[in-house]
C-alpha cells in the first residue's frame, strides 16, 4: 500500500500529492512551520515551502525528482531574490 494519495484537475492543470511521510524531512511540524497558506477556493491549504520540496526530491534520488531539481532551484532563487527587495509589509523598498 502506498503512503501516496494524489489528485488530479486535467482541466485546471493541477496535480496534488498529499503523503503520510517525506524523504529528507524530519518532522511534519517542522515542514508545516515553514509552509504557505493558499486559498483554493473557499478553503486554505499548507503548502512546503520550495526548499523543503527541493530536499525531499534530493533525498529520494529518484531520477524523476533529480531532473526537475534545477527548475526548482532556480525557482527559490529567483522567489528569494524578490522577498530581498520588499521592506516591510511587502511594500518595494526600491532597491
């Protein structure tokens, strides 16, 4: 039996995967610390954040998850380099 259940919108383009355990995640506690709050719909959903997925999929070692790695590598560095250009309340500190 898989620790893996996942959903599947083909006509919205979305893919979920909820998983009882993560590969190179000590605690589900932690993961949920660092996580993102977002709406789908009336709802709100934790989502890891990208460097959490980023050490899951380098744990694993599967060849799937490694070639998907420098996409989403380049994804948290370019999300980091926005965060760094906000002052406070997300207001652009014109930098």
């Amino acid at each position: 039996m898989s620790d893996l259940f996942r959903i599947i919108n083909d006509e919205q383009g979305l893919l979920l995967d909820f998983m009882s355990r993560l590969h190179g995640i000590r605690s589900f506690e932690g993961l949920r610390s660092r996580s993102t709050s977002v709406a789908f719909g009336e709802y709100k959903r934790k989502i890891a954040s990208f460097a959490d997925i980023i050490k899951s999929k380098r744990a694993t070692g599967r060849d799937c998850d490694l070639a998907v790695l420098a996409i989403l590598e380049r994804t948290l560095n370019e999300q980091e380099r926005g965060e760094d250009q906000k002052g406070p309340r997300g207001a652009a500190t014109g930098k």
